[in-house]
C-alpha cells in the first residue's frame, strides 16, 4: 500500500530541559524511571494539502505534589503534503494521528531521549512505544 502523504520537512521547533537544582538533580536521579511520557499532537493547514503537524513530547513527574522535579519537552513539527484525492477529514485525521506518527516517531524519540540523557539522566528509555493506532481508535470511541 502506498502512502497517501508525503514529509516535506521535519524539525525541532523547541526543546527544554530543567533541572532546578543539584538537590533536583539527584532526587529525580532516582526516580526518574516513574516519570510519565505524554503525548501531543495538533496541526493547522499551511494551503491547500499542505499541514504543519506539531507533536509535543513531555516527561514529567506525576507526583504534583514534589517539589523537587526536573521537567522535559521537545516540540517536534513535520509538514506533509496530503495527497488531493484524500478530501474526508476523518482519513485526514488518521494519517495525522497514526501515519505519520509512525514514520517520524523514530526520529522524534531518538532527539527527546539525547535531550534528556544528555541533561544528566542517562538511565531513561521506554520500553513500550506508544501505539498511535491504539491510541486513535480509543479517541474514536
């Protein structure tokens, strides 16, 4: 099956890493394996069949009541360009949400995991990746 899109530019739009304090630093050393992966992804038209589509990626500690918490977050944008045969928005939305997830993911993990390893935290990896054909058919319902 060949794809209905196709990436024209991929690109880190922001990064941010923040490690308040060398107290931070070695509390969230230790727990840094409990933090939570998120998940963002929004889009806006550029012209006719051609999306800017941002996915946001953020780790962060679940406790909201710690106060000692480094927090993480790239902001990864693509611009694709959707084939003109493809007008119902639901297939627009599909290839939005899973299709090219799947493609850049890779890409976007790979640059958020050097961000946080390179901030000190060199022990975090997801075993699990996200399954965005999963995760859209539970928005679905």
């Amino acid at each position: 099956m060949s794809e209905n899109f196709t990436v024209f530019a991929e690109y880190i739009k922001d990064m941010s890493s923040e490690t308040p304090s060398i107290d931070t630093y070695l509390h969230v050393k230790d727990i840094i394996t409990k933090y939570n992966l998120n998940i963002f992804i929004s889009s806006k038209a550029i012209k006719e069949n051609l999306i800017e589509v941002s996915t946001k990626l953020t780790y962060q500690d679940p406790d909201k009541t710690s106060e000692k918490k480094a927090y993480f977050e790239i902001l990864y944008a693509s611009v694709i360009k959707i084939d003109k045969e493809i007008k119902d928005k639901k297939n627009i939305e599909k290839i939005i949400l899973v299709d090219l997830q799947k493609k850049i993911f890779k890409n976007v993990e790979s640059a958020f995991l050097n961000l946080i390893h390179d901030s000190g935290y060199k022990n975090v990896k997801w075993e699990k990746k996200p399954d965005f054909e999963k995760l859209y058919q539970e928005r679905q319902d």
